[in-house]
C-alpha cells in the first residue's frame, strides 16, 4: 500500500519480496521523489512492528533495493493468466541492493544514478543519502557504490547531518587506502549504527592497514 500510495505499481512478487515501479504506464518525473518516499515508510512501518516485543514481527528486519534506469514493462501472460512487470539490468541490480542490505548492513541501498537524483531533486526534509561502500558484488564485473536511503534529520534520528558527512569522510580515507584514518573518523559515527560496523570490522581484520593489492573496492563473496 505504500507503493500504491505513492504513485506506484507493484509490478510483481518474487519469492518473500514485492516489486515496486515507478514511470510507467505514464512517465513521471518525479518518480525518484515517490520511490524514496514509498521506501523510508516501508522502513518506517517494520521498525515500529520490530520495537514491539509481542508482535509478530517482534525483532523483523526488511531490505529494500532501489535502482533507477530504462527496463522493459508491460503486460506478459496469456488471456487466462496476465501480469504486469519489468526486465532488464536495472530490475536484477535493484534485487541484487536489495539482498546485499543483509552485507553492508543497510535497510534501503540505492545505486548511484538514484542516489544522484535524491540529492539534486528530494529536499532533506524529505529524505537524506549516505554513501556506504564500493562493492564488487559476487557474479558481477564492474564495482558499485552503494549508498544508503536516510529519513529526515529529526530528534530521534541516531544519526546527524554531522555523523553522516563524518562516515563518507572515513570513506573517502578507505577509499584511497589510508585505513588507520578512515578507522578513527569511523568512530565519530554513533555505535548505534549498524552499517559503520561494515567497514570497522574489516579495518581492523587487517590491522589498519589496507592490504597491498587494494584496488579501492571490496569483493563480495556472497551473495
């Protein structure tokens, strides 16, 4: 419903996970704006449900993966059974964003193009972007930055504007290689924040020191 709401199409269902579009059948410009806006409530309403300790999903954590890019839509099927989705590139990478959520770890992953368009089209009290890791994910052949989708700055946020910028600080120091700095700006960012332990843990299973092949990505095993 939050995907309907928001201008959407739930275009299918595969295995546990709901497929959402944006764009057709009707081109829409703002449609990053809706995506965004559909995935932080989704993120919203399975937070609130996790917090409880009697509910059914006491303790439920959900990934979403967020892609933007031309794909092929329609309807396929027969006159007895039809449905309506899409194919292409950007539908596998927004479900592979979306599996690697359990990795980094991150509720929303989104990928550059969409990151892009956040912050030039989505004001920040709508929705903020933080930028993860760079990730050679298992089977594919060209590295990706991944980057998380944030609600607003507000009082009860873990993190700040200022714990954000202080993370892709530390990013841009692994990035390059300097892993003793990027460790100590890592550890201005709230302990509270799962994902920071990305980049923490492998940082020090080396020591602090980026091992002497470092091409600036990290090579996912698994998926």
């Amino acid at each position: 419903h939050h995907i309907l709401n928001r201008n959407g199409v739930v275009g299918d269902f595969h295995g546990d996970a709901a497929m959402g579009l944006w764009g057709w059948p009707l081109e829409q410009p703002d449609s990053v704006k809706f995506a965004a806006a559909a995935a932080l409530a989704i993120r919203a309403e399975f937070e609130k449900s996790a917090a409880i300790p009697d509910h059914r999903l006491s303790g439920f954590q959900a990934g979403i993966g967020l892609c933007t890019g031309k794909a092929v839509a329609g309807r396929i099927g027969t006159v007895d059974q039809v449905k309506v989705t899409v194919f292409g590139p950007v539908v596998n990478l927004a479900s592979r964003l979306e599996t690697m959520t359990k990795q980094l770890p991150a509720s929303i992953l989104i990928d550059e193009t969409t990151a892009q368009r956040i912050k030039a089209e989505v004001p920040t009290e709508i929705a903020r972007v933080r930028r993860v890791a760079k990730v050679l994910p298992f089977g594919m052949k060209k590295p990706l930055m991944g980057s998380e989708l944030l609600p607003p700055e507000s009082a009860d946020s873990v993190l700040t504007n200022q714990h954000i910028q202080a993370y892709e600080n530390a990013l841009v120091s692994f990035l390059v290689g300097n892993w003793g700095e990027a460790f100590r700006l890592l550890h201005q960012v709230p302990s509270e924040d799962r994902v920071k332990d990305f980049l923490t843990v492998l940082i020090a299973q080396h020591g602090r020191t980026a091992p002497p092949d470092w091409k600036g990505f990290i090579t996912l095993a698994d998926k």
